[in-house]
C-alpha cells in the first residue's frame, strides 16, 4: 500500500518529468534546477563508483522495491535508484545513514529491505511531509512552487535554523542604519611653509 504519488518530485533529476516541471519553470528556476541536477549526477557517480573487487558479487539495484510503506509498489530500479542517490546528496550522507551495513560492507551483501536503522522511518516521514507540502504549495505561492529534500537539508542531515549574522567590518554602517552623528575628524593640514 502506497499513499505516496510520484508527481510531487522528491528532489530534481534528470528525467522527462523534470524536463517538463523546468519548462514550466522561469530561467532562473531551471537554470538552479539544472545546475543541481549535474552536481547531482557527478557526485552520484562519485558514491556508486566504487569498482568492485575481483570475486565479489557487484551490487544489482532490485527490480523494484520490496519493502515499501510510502514509495510507489512499482517504483523500479531506475527510480529507485535516482531517489536514494538523491536522498544521499540532499543530507550529504551515505546509504548507512539510513540503512544498516557498515561502509567496508559490500552494497551487494546489505540488506536494504531492513527497518533496523531507525532513520529509515524518519525518512518515511520526511517523504510524506514533502509530499504533503508539495500538495498544499502551488494553491498559495505560485504553480511551479514546491520543495524537496535538498531545499531543507541543503548537503547536511540538520538543515539550519539560524540564519547567519553577515559579516561587517567593524564600525561600518548596517545597510538602512543612519550615519553615527559624531563630527568627522578634522583632516591635518599641512603648514604652509
Ligand atoms: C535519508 C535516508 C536514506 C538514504 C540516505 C538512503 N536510503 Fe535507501 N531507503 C530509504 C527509505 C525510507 C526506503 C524505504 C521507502 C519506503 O518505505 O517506501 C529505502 C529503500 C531502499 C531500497 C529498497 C529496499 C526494498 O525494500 O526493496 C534500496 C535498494 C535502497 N534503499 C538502497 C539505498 C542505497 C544503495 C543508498 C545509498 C546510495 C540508500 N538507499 C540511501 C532511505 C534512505
Ligand atoms: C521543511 C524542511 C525539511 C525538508 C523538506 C526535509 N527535511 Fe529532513 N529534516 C528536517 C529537520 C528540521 C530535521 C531535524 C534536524 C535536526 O535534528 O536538527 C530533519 C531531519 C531528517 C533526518 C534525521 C537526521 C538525523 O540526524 O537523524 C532524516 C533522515 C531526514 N531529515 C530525511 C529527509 C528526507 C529523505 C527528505 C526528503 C524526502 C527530507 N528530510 C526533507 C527538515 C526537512
């Protein structure tokens, strides 16, 4: 059972469907949508380029998933992969983040239908609230509006909470702030000789 429907996009990948959600989209939205997408894909390599050593069994994403409580029945190995990989970039993790194994594990002899790593359920629930934001978004902040993981998570597990202060020299003036009143400094002149 699935409550989960894939039209609320979980992060941009290269796929038709993001192709169609940039063409709707204003250049600068597609052009940040695009840009992600190639970092995506670079470092996605990057996590799953790993070559397998001689006499081991190299990793086959499944056919589709098996253990699902919010993905689709059918989500099949191409999207399955692309969401997972997505999932790792967004919260700049690896797959033992959520799943159980060790990094030294083979992929090949992880069990990833497990529920034993006890993020896998938080990221149940991350995916039903992006769902439901996604859902509730382009009724009040325009058709195209809408979140993923990437735009909380930002490549950290704990998305921030406090903006940061910028940065001023000492002295200078806030943008918007009235000059202090105190009188300038008399320039030294020099004598005439
Ligand atoms: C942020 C957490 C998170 C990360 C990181 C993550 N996964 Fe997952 N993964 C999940 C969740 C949640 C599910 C189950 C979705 C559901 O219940 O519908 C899942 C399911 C899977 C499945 C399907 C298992 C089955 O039941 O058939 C595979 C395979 C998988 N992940 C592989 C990976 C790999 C490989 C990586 C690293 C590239 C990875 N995952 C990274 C959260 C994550
Ligand atoms: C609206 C903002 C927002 C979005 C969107 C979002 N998250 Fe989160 N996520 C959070 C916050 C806030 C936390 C709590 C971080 C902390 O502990 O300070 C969190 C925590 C998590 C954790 C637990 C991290 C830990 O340290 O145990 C996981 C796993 C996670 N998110 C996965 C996801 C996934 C997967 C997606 C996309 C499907 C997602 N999140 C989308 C805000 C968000």
């Amino acid at each position: 059972m699935s409550e989960f429907h894939q039209d609320a996009p979980l992060f941009p990948t290269a796929d038709a469907g993001t192709a169609a959600r940039e063409a709707r989209a204003t250049p600068a939205q597609a052009v940040l949508a695009v840009a992600f997408v190639a970092a995506t894909v670079a470092s996605a390599q990057a996590l799953t380029a790993q070559p397998t050593p001689p006499g081991q069994t190299p990793f086959q994403w499944p056919d589709h998933i098996r253990n699902n409580k919010v993905l689709p029945r059918n989500t099949n190995s191409e999207q399955l992969r692309e969401t997972m990989r997505g999932f790792a970039i967004s919260l700049g993790v690896r797959c033992t983040f959520c799943h159980t194994g060790t990094e030294q594990m083979p992929l090949a002899e992880r069990d990833f239908t497990s529920d034993a790593n006890p993020r896998k359920n938080v990221a149940r629930r991350m995916i039903r609230m992006v769902a439901r934001l996604n859902r509730e978004l382009p009724s009040f902040a325009g058709p195209t509006a809408h979140v993923t993981c990437y735009t909380c998570h930002r490549g950290s597990a704990t998305p921030a909470t406090i903006a940061p202060m910028p940065v001023r020299p000492p002295g200078a003036v806030p943008p918007g702030a009235t000059p202090p009143t105190t009188p300038p400094t008399p320039t030294p002149t020099t004598p005439h000789s």
